[in-house]
C-alpha cells in the first residue's frame, strides 16, 4: 500500500489511528498545532471512574511503536482542498502537504470560562477551572499554595459552558459529571475536614461505575450535592468566594462562603473546524462540531470520500470511545483506500 494518509491532530485519536493505520502499511504523516503529541489527556492526573493515573494510559498510547508515520509538529491545519483524487493540506504558517486520504482528528477545546463573566473566572484568584485542580492535583499541596490557606470549604460548578442557552452551548459535554464527582473526592482526600459542594442542574452518571462513584461521594466521603445553578459569584475583602445559587429542590436562593470555586468547563469544537469545513466542503454540525454523512451509521465518514473523522471533533466523547471511534475511522481510510487501488 503505497497510499499517504494524513492525520490532522495527534491527540489520542491521531495516535491510535496512526498506529492502526501503520500497522496495516500506509504511509502516515501526523500534523499537530502544538509542539508535542497526546492533546489534552497529557494535563491530567487521574481518569474517571477507577482513577487510573493518565500519564500511565497517555504513554499506553504515545509509546505505541510506529514504523511509518512521521509528525509535523506546530502545524495549524487551516484548509483541506480536494483536488484529482487527493487532498491539498495547508497550514497556517505556508506549509502544503498532499494526501491520498485524510483523516480529521482536531478534538475538542476546554469552553473559555472568562464568557461567564459571572462566575469570576480570571477576575478572582480562586475562581478556577477543572482543568487546573488537575494541575494543582499533580503538585504536592497544590490546592493549599493556590489559596493559601488549608480550604474549609470548596463548591464545583457543573454544565459551564455546557446546557446553557445565554451562551449558545444547549448541548451536553458528558464527562464533567462524573470528572466533578471524581475531584469532588479526591479534594475530600486531600482536605478531610473540608466541606466539598457539587452545585449541579442535573447529574448525567450514565457510564460503567459512575453510579457507583456518585454514590461512594455521598456515602463515603459526605459530599453534598445541590441541585441548583450558580447565579452569581463574587470576591470578599479576604479573598474568599462569596456565591449565590438558587436551591431548586428547596426552592429557596441560597448564599455560600467557599474557598475555592472549580468551574466544570464543558467541550466546545476546536477552532480549526470552521475553515477547515468550509475550505473541504465538510458539514458542520448545529453545536459546532464536525457533522458525520450519516451519524447512525457511518460516523467516520463526511460528506466528501476520502476525509473522514475520528474522537471529539465531532462531538464530546470519552477517553475510551474516542479510542474505539479511532479504530473504528481506521478501517474505514483502509476500506476506501483499499477500494481506490482495486479501480
Ligand atoms: S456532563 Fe454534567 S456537568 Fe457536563 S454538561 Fe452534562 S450535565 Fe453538565
């Protein structure tokens, strides 16, 4: 199979489906915008809902031996353009690449919390993201440093960016449930004596064991959950939080002092999707992501033959089923591939 295929993205979709790809002899060629491969799973601690430690399940996938596949790092893909039976990759600094198939793996964006200007974020210190405890999770006492002060009491915000109509964003990002409840207890382990909040407007635990790990929060490790949203947060004179929230159990507005207040920040579509749409003539999909010709069916594949898509570019996704949609996009650049050698 003498077919170059590339891959736009080396989060762990690209990586698995270049593994894939190369075991079968395609010449692969990775294109990734930052200077190193993994994407988002490299700035986490531990994954939901066992608390594997990621950088163990990132080098499960990164160290994967790769014969004929070789990475264009900082290369921001900005247009593919078919043309005679192949496709013209451009990126942002000038750089042109040729592929006999391509597939998109550009993932997905954390939404930027500074939006909801309500919730403090980036005006107060300890207004952070879920992605930074994360960070904070990797350091000792990190949490504490960041305050600095041992916490007493912590809230964390569910669907920020996500299920709210204000922003545009009705659409569920299916992880940041169960990654509160998971954080909610990790913070419970650091900080036994503190008080630990889930203001959420639903809880969507709908994976395997994530049940059980609600119900572990609230049995073990007595972390309360308030079914309500976040109207408004603002700073007192010693740096504490103070939050307004709306009880919607009890029907009553509530008014909390916290620590520390972590924004659950939902997936948004990257920001290449849009040019990368419109130059290759891909659908768009109503909430931003990349639209499947058929998403029952055939989720790999668009509208255009030959460019197919694979992970959370084309919606939120987990860690494991962005690997198996990987696969899965896998076979079917073979299927085509394989189809055009044989014409
Ligand atoms: S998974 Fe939970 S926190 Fe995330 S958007 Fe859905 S309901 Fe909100």
């Amino acid at each position: 199979m003498n077919k170059q295929v590339a891959i736009i993205g080396a989060g762990i979709a690209g990586l698995e489906a270049a593994s894939i790809l190369d075991s079968m002899g395609f010449k692969v060629t990775l294109v990734e915008k930052a200077e190193h491969t993994g994407g988002h799973i490299q700035n986490w601690h531990q994954l939901f809902p066992d608390r594997r430690n990621a950088t163990e399940v990132a080098q499960g996938i990164i160290s994967k031996p790769l014969a004929n596949v070789s990475t264009e790092f900082n290369r921001e893909v900005t247009s593919i353009q078919p043309f005679a039976e192949k496709f013209i990759i451009s990126a942002k600094d000038g750089w042109v690449f040729n592929a006999d198939a391509v597939l998109i793996t550009t993932g997905f964006e954390l939404f930027d919390a500074k939006r909801k200007e309500e919730y403090g974020y980036g005006i107060y210190d300890h207004v952070i993201t879920s992605a930074e405890l994360e960070t904070l999770f990797k350091k000792e006492n990190g949490v504490t440093l960041r305050i600095g002060r041992t916490p007493s009491r912590i809230g964390l915000v569910h669907c920020v960016g996500s299920r709210d109509e204000k922003i545009g964003n009705i659409f569920c990002s299916k992880v940041c449930c169960v990654t509160a409840v998971k954080q909610a207890i990790e913070l419970k382990e650091l900080y036994p004596e503190c008080e630990i909040y889930c203001l959420y407007m639903d809880l969507r635990m709908s994976g395997r064991h994530y049940e059980e790990l609600y119900k572990q929060a609230q049995e073990e490790y007595s972390i309360q959950f308030i079914r309500g949203r976040l109207s408004e947060a603002a700073e007192d004179k010693s740096g504490k939080i103070i939050v307004k929230v709306e009880d919607t159990l009890l029907g009553r507005p509530l008014k909390m002092t916290m620590d520390m207040l972590v924004l659950m920040t939902g997936m948004v579509a990257s920001a290449q999707t849009a040019s990368i749409c419109s130059s290759a003539g891909i659908q768009k999909d109503s909430d931003g992501f990349f639209k499947a010709s058929d998403p029952h069916l055939y989720g790999n594949i668009t509208g255009i033959p030959g460019i197919f898509l694979a992970g959370t570019c084309s919606g939120p996704k987990t860690i494991s089923d962005t690997l198996s949609d990987a696969r899965s996009a896998a076979l079917a650049v073979q299927s085509y591939l394989s189809a055009e050698a044989n014409n």
